[in-house]
C-alpha cells in the first residue's frame, strides 16, 4: 500500500478548482501536484472545490480566514492549514475556538508531513458534503 499525497489527504481530487489562501511558495510544495486536471484559482468567484486557508499566528484568522469563510459558497472542502509541534501560537485548541466563533465546527484532521496540520471544518448547519 502506498502512502496517500497530501493533495489526496486533502480531499482533492482530479478536475477540483482549489482556492489556497494565505500560502507561500513552501505552502503550496505540500499540496502538489495536484490531480490531473485540479487546478489554483485566486479567488471564489470562479468556483471553488477544495479551499485551504494557511495560517501562522492569531492575526491571520482575521486576515484570511474570517472573508475566506464568507466567500466560500459551494465548496465541498475547507481546511485550516497550521505549523504543528513547537511554540508556534496556532494549536488545534485555537482553531476549534475560532471555527466555534464563527458558527463552524471541526470534523476532520490530517499530518501534512512533519512540520503542517490541516483541520478539515464544516458549517455548523451545513451536512457534511465530502
């Protein structure tokens, strides 16, 4: 059995349109390739799939994921993308906090390597779609 590619823990899958916000050139390495045919797109208005939201610190859940949630419309996925271990000021303990706060909540969790989280969050009205 092989291991999964973090495009493939992500939900991402071959033709999806993903929105990643708050990313680096480093962030966007772990979540490529993408699947034949899945593409980046800059923002929500041409249709979103997958959107992943990458945050360092308490500021960028502000920054980027407070507009990305009220963007986000018919997407199947979204994710908060985190560094793990360390002293970094991000835990999944905050991000449960901020998803609460905006009326969303945790379902899902995943390792992207050694160094990133993920944490899979759906509305908290919505029925899981993915």
């Amino acid at each position: 059995m092989t291991d999964k590619s973090n495009a493939e823990k992500l939900l991402i899958k071959p033709g999806d349109r993903v929105w990643i916000v708050g990313s680096t050139v480093s962030d966007r390495s772990l979540i490529e390739p993408l699947p034949q045919d899945a593409r980046s797109v800059t923002s929500a208005s041409t249709g979103v799939s997958v959107a992943l939201s990458f945050v360092r610190s308490p500021e960028d859940f502000e920054d980027n994921i407070t507009h990305l949630l009220d963007s986000l419309g018919t997407s199947r996925v979204f994710w908060i993308c985190f560094p793990s271990g360390g002293d970094h000021p991000i835990s999944r303990a905050s991000v449960e906090e901020y998803l609460e706060s905006q009326s969303w909540r945790p379902i899902d969790q995943v390792n992207l390597g050694n160094e990133w989280l993920a944490v899979r969050a759906s509305a908290s009205s919505a029925t899981e779609r993915a």
